[in-house]
C-alpha cells in the first residue's frame, strides 16, 4: 500500500536527476542518451502546438439551433446541413 507524505515533508521530484544521469552517461561513454530525450521533447512539443493550434480553430465552430443537446443531436445536426440545398 503506498503511504501518503506527511504533512510538512517535501516530495522530491526526481525530473533533474534523470537529465543530469542522462548528460553524465551521454558524455562519459559512447552511448547517445540525450539522442531520444531530445527527440521526445521535440514529439512532445509538437504535439502541445497541434492542440493549441486546434482549439484555435474550432473557437470559431458555432452550432445554434433549438435542438435538445443529446449525443446524437450533433450526427443529425451535420446530416441535416450536409443534406439541405445551398
């Protein structure tokens, strides 16, 4: 069973830990260590853009309508216009 921390006592984060052992092991030995934490911060990064950009987006996405807000509401909702004459 896993204990909570008292009150008082700090929890250590062990964030830099990892970098610092990753730098001494890249640069101690022939192993590139830094090579794939770069490479998920570079994944990571982007993929917090991509979000950002979407929610950019679809901030201009309005449906309006005297429709009842139900799961399928919304499917009908793209039916309908998809369907009607313009």
């Amino acid at each position: 069973m896993a204990q909570e921390p008292q009150q008082g006592h700090r929890v250590r984060r062990r964030g830099h830990s990892v970098v610092l052992y990753l730098a001494f092991v890249h640069v101690t030995t022939d192993q590139q260590a830094l090579v794939p934490l770069g490479h998920e911060l570079f994944k990571y990064v982007s993929f917090i853009i991509l979000l950002g950009s979407l929610f950019t987006v679809s901030g201009g996405i309005v449906l309006r309508g005297d429709l009842a807000p139900r799961p399928w509401t919304t499917p009908r909702f793209w039916r309908a216009e998809r369907c009607s004459p313009t």
